[in-house]
C-alpha cells in the first residue's frame, strides 16, 4: 500500500458527522455540541444510535512533526497492519499543523487521529476527540521533556540569558514549543512575549533547525523530536547545548471521533494494542514498543494544571 494515499477520491467522500442535539446536556470543560454526562472530560457517543457513524474507509491523520518521508518510514507498516486487522481501507491524511488537525477532527474529516501533548487538551475539548492509546514499553508510557537548545558555540547559558533573543516556538498549541514555555519559563526568570518576541516557526524540526543555521538564538522544542533528527542525521547532536530541561511530559496519544460505532472503536483499540513496534518504529520512538491504554483524566491531569498556569493574552 502507497502510505500517502491522497487522491480526487477523498474530496468525493462524503463521512457522516452529525452532533448530537445539545440543547440541554452537561459539557464541563467541552465545546458545543459535545456532551460530557459521565464527567471524565472527554465526548460521550451521542445517545442516538442514528448518528454513529461506521466509515467504510477510516481517514487517520499524525501530529505534524517532521517531513512526510520520514513520517512514511515510520508509520508505513502501521497503517497497512490497521487495514489488515480492521478489514477496510486507511488512508493516511497529512496534516500541516495541529490546528489543522483539530478542525479536520471537528468537521468529521478525519476519524483517527495521533494528537500532541498540548494540542490533545484542545481536540478534546474542542473537536470530540476521545483519547485511548499512547507509547509505551515495559516499564510504562513514553515520554519526552521540554527543552530549551541553543548552539553550542553560543554564550547562553540559562533561560535568562534569552532575554531580547530570537526564540522560536513552533506554534500556538504545542505543549513543549509554546504553552509549556508561558507556563514554566516566568519561574526562570524569562517571560515570553515580554522578555523576547515569540517567533513561530511552524514545526519542532522547523525550530531545530533554525537554531542550527542561525536564523534563531533558541527554540523550546522537545527530547523527543530532537532525539529522532540526531537519529536520522539531520543534525548533530554536537550542534546543540541544552539550557532547560522540564519534567517528563506524555506523549503525543491517538484518539477516535467520539461518533464512532462502539463496535467499531472496540476493534480499533484492539488491533492499536495487539501491535508490536517494528524495528523502524523503534528506532523513530525510543524507548517504545507497542501502544498502551490512556486515561486521559489521570494521564493528562498534570498537563492541564500546567496549562491553567499559562498567562490569559
């Protein structure tokens, strides 16, 4: 199977999403039309089995983190597996941002989705994104922590010495390129938007790789990412001195619209958790080797309190 799969055809289909009628429904923290009865801060399935909806093709879509080819190389194999385990089609849609995605999610463009650390919190809340899986190994889930590189020929040394520098976040719903750095940086004695001008750059890698050339001073980005550019060869792990590092952060984690069939969300976390990581997925996620249950209430409470800390423009 060709990994990108993106065609006339997916103009032309056409994916049920109907809302349920929220007139009168408890939503906690959720957007309309999304109901949240049960209060563990996630979508429920509408009470009308009429607006489940059971696609005959599944359109999945992964947090843009780097290139298209190097997303192929790891995800490739996954997604002919989920074909074969699911007994329908897949077709990979690539996303260039996270909000993107979030809206993809929202308009029932997409069914599937890997969401980022921070940008989960918003699919959540804002598109019906019912979160069940993330990496993990024997030891438990996977994750990555924030960090602040430089070069490392430069004279930075501490998060204030970035004071009137060019830093680079790589956009607006990212955990460890930009909310993270709102909330935990002012502790450090720099305050983004007031201390330096925050530059988006678009992506991690983006970020990565303007510090490297120069366009950039700094950039908050992430181990994880970081890490896999060194793998790849895309930089050098000699290129960088890191300056702040934060606690360990969840990974990004994969959710399914909350209209979905149950029958259908059932064998979907089945085939995600019977999954072992091949070597490419290895290599490309660290420490990984297969998909683990979340609970997006517990697993994600840290992120959303460190979220509340992050300062209202």
């Amino acid at each position: 199977m060709s990994f990108i799969r993106i065609s006339i055809a997916l103009s032309l289909l056409v994916f049920g999403h109907h809302f349920a009628n929220g007139a009168t429904c408890d939503r906690g923290t959720l957007s309309e039309p999304y109901c949240d009865r049960d209060n563990d801060l996630i979508a429920d399935l509408p009470k009308d089995p009429s607006q489940w909806i059971d696609p005959k093709t599944l359109i999945i879509s992964f947090a843009p983190f780097e290139d298209y080819i190097t997303t192929a190389n790891i995800f490739n194999p996954f997604i002919d597996y989920l074909e074969t385990c699911l007994q329908r089609r897949v077709i990979f849609y690539p996303m260039q941002s996270n909000e993107a995605e979030i809206a993809a999610m929202r308009a029932g463009r997409i069914h599937l989705a890997g969401f980022s650390t921070g940008s989960l919190i918003s699919a959540v809340n804002n598109a019906g994104a019912v979160p069940f899986a993330t990496q993990a190994n024997e030891q438990g889930l996977v994750g990555a922590n924030l960090i602040v590189i430089v070069r490392s020929d430069s004279n930075y040394h501490t998060l204030s010495d970035l004071k009137n520098r060019r830093v680079a976040h790589s956009n607006p719903t990212s955990l460890t390129g930009h909310l993270g750095a709102l909330a935990l940086f002012p502790a450090e004695g720099l305050i983004p938007g007031v201390d330096y001008t925050i530059r988006f750059s678009g992506k991690h890698d983006q970020s990565i790789l303007g510090v490297k050339s120069g366009d950039y001073d700094a950039a908050t980005t992430t181990t994880e990412i970081l890490n896999r550019m060194i793998q790849y060869q895309e930089v050098d792990a000699d290129d960088f001195k890191i300056i702040y590092q934060s606690q360990t952060f969840p990974s990004a984690a994969f959710s399914y619209a909350h209209n979905l069939a149950p029958s259908l969300t059932e064998n979907i976390k089945s085939c995600f958790f019977a999954y072992q990581f091949p070597e490419a997925m290895q290599q490309g996620f660290k420490g990984s080797l297969f998909f683990s249950p979340i609970n997006y209430q517990q697993d994600w409470q840290d992120i959303r309190q460190i979220l509340l800390n992050v300062p209202q423009p």
